[in-house]
C-alpha cells in the first residue's frame, strides 16, 4: 500500500487517467518499463475516451477499427493485457464472464443491475463501514485491492418495475 490505502496497481491506473493528453501516454508507459508504441498509445486513448465504461477487449477493438486505426484483434488483446499487466489498465469480470478493461483513475468498487447489466462505480468510502464491521466483528480483512461487486437493481429498473 502507498498513498493512503492505494495499492501500486492503483496509484499506476490513477497515473493514466491523469494524463488525458497524448503527451503523457508515452511517459507513463516508459514509467511501466513499456516501449512506447502507437498500439499501446491508441488502446489507452480508447479507454481513456470511454468515458469510465467498462470495454471488453472486442470494444476495444471495434473503437479503433472505426478510428481507422489498423490494429487486428490479436494486437488489441496482447497490448490490452500487457497494460492490465503493469497496472495502467484494471481488468474486472462482472456476471457475463467477459473480461472488461477500465482506467481507474480513482480506486472503486461496482454497482452491477441484475435486470439489465448497468454497472456503476462505487466509491471506497461507502464500502469502508462494511470492512471495518467486518473486522470487527469477524477478524475478516477485506483485500482492498481486488473490486467488489453488488448485485441488484438499477435506479431506472426499480422505476420501470414501479410504473
């Protein structure tokens, strides 16, 4: 653990989405002990644009075919799980088992709606009453690093089920 509670894989992420302009990709790469490619840049800007969405590395892939980019699929893969490797990206797998890839600029856990797949993040600072009740009461130590997820239903869900 480094700064305040966050893991190295953490404060990595946090690392890329703090460079939100092409200049910085190539620094943090080099700080990971990666060669600085055009791949490598181009999946972080993906994700990067992805607005927090959780992309498979199909989306990944799909992004930078209509970017023109032209990078086949194996490529997207090898580069996205190279980066997942190093700490730049955090690879997650909700209910559908299909790996997803985010820049996690801030350490989180996640919100999935059993009824329509929506994921949400969550802050640590809502799970944290869970692990100190946890501790307490159980000698329980939470891993902090690896994500939580809470299965249930989505504000717009619960909506549409009341209507």
């Amino acid at each position: 653990m480094g700064r305040a509670g966050v893991t190295a894989r953490q404060a990595a992420a946090s690392d890329v989405a703090a460079a939100a302009d092409v200049s910085g990709i190539p620094g943090l790469l080099r700080r990971a002990g990666l060669r600085v490619t055009p791949q490598r840049i181009a999946v972080l800007e993906a994700l990067g644009d992805a607005g927090g969405h959780h992309l498979s590395a199909d989306d990944v892939w799909q992004r930078l075919a209509a970017a023109s980019s032209r990078m086949d699929r194996s490529t997207a893969y090898r580069v996205l799980a190279d980066l997942a490797d190093v700490g730049l990206l955090t690879q997650v797998r909700f209910a559908d088992g299909t790996a997803r890839f985010e820049v996690q600029g801030v350490a989180h856990h996640h919100a999935v709606c059993v009824r329509c797949g929506a994921t949400q993040d969550v802050p640590f600072a809502l799970v944290k009453p869970l692990t100190t009740a946890l501790a307490a009461t159980m000698g329980f130590e939470m891993a902090l690093d690896e994500p939580l997820f809470v299965r249930g239903t989505c504000a717009t869900c619960a909506s549409a089920a009341e209507g």
